[in-house]
C-alpha cells in the first residue's frame, strides 16, 4: 500500500482550485491595500487643497469686508463733497452779483468823470487848476482803463474757478459711477464665491486707490484759498478806486 494519502481526482481539481482562488484573493487583497493607500494620499492632498482653498476664502471674505467699509466711508465723503459744492455754488453766485454791483458803480463814475470833464471844457477859471484837472482826469481814465482790465481778468479766474468747480463736480460723478460699478462687482462676486471652490482675483476700484480723502480735502482747501484771494483783491481794487474818485470830486472844484 502506498504512503501518503489517496484523494480522488475531483477532490485534487478541488484544492487546487481552491488554491489558486486563495492566490488570487491574496493578490486581489494586495491590489486593494495599494489603492486604499493611494486613495488615502489624494484625500490627504485634497484636504489640503481645501484647507487652502477655505483660507484663501476666508482672506477674500475680509477684503470684501474692508471694501465694503471703504465705500461707505467713500459715500460719506461723497455726500459732503456735494454740500461744499452747494455752498461754493453759492458762494460763486453771491461774488458774481458783488461784482457786478462794483462794475455798475465803477460805470457811474466813469460818467461823472466824462460829466466832469464837459463842465471844465465849458467853464471859466483858472488855467493852470484846469490843465492839473484834466491831468488828473487822464490819469484817473487810465486806472479806471487798469480797473476795467484787472474786472476782466477777474472775470476770467472766476469762470476757471468755475470750471474747477465743475470739474470736481465731473470727479464726485465718476466716483459715484464707479462705486456703483463696485458694489456690482462686489455681488457677483459674492454669488460666485458662494457657487464655486475656485479663487476669484479681487481688484478694488481704480478711484478709490488713487483718489482719497486727503486728496480732495487739498483740492477744496485750494479752491477755497483762490476765492478768498480773489474776493480780497477785487473789493481792495474796487474800494480804492472808489475812494479815489469820491475824493478827487471833493478836492478839486469846479469854476462854472
């Protein structure tokens, strides 16, 4: 009888069936573990990424606060942009007025000087008062000709004050517009960031990163310096020349 023992031949098909599917699980097994720990890197590198996705939303979630700080504090200034228009308007409309009330008396004493002169042609006096007279007529014409020029350049720097009135008025419109294009922007990019994990650049508006507060506190301080300037300058011309002629018509008398 021979050693060992005798299993039939279906019995032998069975364990090496049986063996080769135990190769294969192990094998499968093996295959299973190398995915699992591939698997277990992409988690790991995509919780990373979204670690650094929530930061960089979170980093965009405070720029879209501090923008939104900076347009109030920008429609705050706006506003008292618009009310030191007003007043400098009015302000503008009142000089205007004054200037013409000046230009009407200058042109009554221009009549009374020409009144002046057609009574000493006509009159009998002495010769020599008549000749310092009419000197002082002549001279007299000829500042009030310096007075007319001086009123006209006065007149121009008031319509470039004018025109500097307007063209803030332009700027406080374009950075109206563009803080209205801003806060467009500002929610279409909080709808996007609300749909999406992808990163969205932020650019605040180009007038709030040039155009500040101090800015354009400068510019109406400088308008504001102008038309004091202006207004000193004009009623000091004005007033002398006035007194001048007032005196001129007490001092010299007239022999009819």
């Amino acid at each position: 009888m021979p050693d060992g023992i005798l299993i039939s031949e279906e019995e032998f098909a069975r364990v090496v069936s049986l063996k080769a599917a135990h190769d294969t699980g192990a094998e499968r097994q093996r295959e299973l573990a190398e995915r699992n720990r591939a698997l277990a890197r992409s988690l790991d590198e995509c919780r990373a990424e979204a670690a650094r996705f929530e930061a960089q939303l979170q980093a965009l979630r405070d720029d879209v606060d501090k923008a939104g700080r900076r347009a109030r504090t920008a429609e705050e200034l706006a506003a008292s942009l618009q009310a030191d228009l007003l007043a400098k308007e009015s302000e503008v409309a009142l000089l205007e007025s004054n200037v013409t009330s000046l230009t009407a008396k200058l042109h009554g004493a221009e009549e009374a000087i020409l009144q002046h002169k057609v009574q000493e042609a006509d009159g009998i006096g002495h010769r020599q008062q008549h000749q310092r007279a009419a000197r002082m007529v002549a001279q007299l014409e000829q500042q009030l000709m310096r007075k007319q020029e001086e009123a006209s350049v006065s007149e121009r720097k008031l319509a470039e004050m004018q025109e500097a009135l307007h063209r803030l008025e332009a700027v406080v419109q374009q950075y109206t517009d563009d803080r209205e294009r801003y806060e467009h922007d500002l929610k279409t990019l909080e709808s996007t960031s609300t749909s999406s994990n992808a990163v969205i650049p932020f650019n605040p508006s180009t007038f709030l990163e040039t155009c500040t507060k101090a800015d354009l506190l400068v510019k109406i301080d400088e308008l504001k310096s102008a038309k004091r300037r202006f207004a000193i300058r004009v009623y000091s011309q004005l007033l002398v020349l006035f007194t001048f002629l007032i005196l001129f018509a007490l001092v010299v008398p007239l022999d009819i």
